[in-house]
C-alpha cells in the first residue's frame, strides 16, 4: 500500500519545473490576445516590427529569444503589466489573459 503512494509521488517530483508552470495559461488563447494586444509591435511571429523599431529609435527583442524566455512567469507579467523601457504597459488584460499571453510567448521559444 506505502508503495501505491510512495511511486507517484515520485513520479511527481521528476516532472520538470517549466512542465509544470506551462500549463498556467491557454496558449491558443493567449495566441488571440497576442493579435489583439502585443502583434503591432512585436509582430505576428513575436520576431519584432522592424520598421516600428527603426521609427522609435530602439529594438524590439524577438519574443523566442534566449533573453525574453530566460525571464521567469512573473517577470513577463511585470513588463506587460508595468512596460519596459519604450514598451508601454497593456492595460485592460485580466490575470488570466496575461497567463494566457505568457504561455502562448512559452510556444516561440527557439530550439
């Protein structure tokens, strides 16, 4: 019986941490929130608007980069919450659409 317990605990605890925190939000729609709030400036794959960059005079990072998905959950959450930068803040998202945006920004990751 201690060892119907005891195995999937274990297995538990041998699931990764980012396997774990993906499933916070709905990546698909998160995808729409994206169109709707972030795709004018970071672009319809997340690569940036160029041409919106070069008219700001700054960059835009590529939303799959190594840089933008090293930051954890919550540090996506502060910039789309706060701004960054010449980012401004996306007002009007609830919790859960930022946790959707998060997860579906997850999926550009770079191989």
């Amino acid at each position: 019986m201690k060892l119907r317990i005891l195995v999937p605990m274990l297995a538990t605890l041998m699931i990764p941490a980012t396997a774990l925190a993906a499933g916070k939000g709905d990546a698909k729609a998160g995808h729409e929130v994206f169109k709707a709030h972030c795709q004018m400036c970071h672009g319809p794959e997340g690569h940036g608007n160029e041409a919106l960059a070069k008219m700001m005079k700054t960059t835009i990072p590529d939303v799959g980069s190594k840089q933008v998905q090293a930051l954890s959950d919550a540090e996506m959450r502060e910039v789309i919450e706060k701004g960054k930068g010449k980012m401004t803040p996306v007002k009007n998202l609830s919790a859960a659409q930022i946790d959707n945006v998060i997860a579906f920004v997850r999926t550009l990751a770079k191989k």
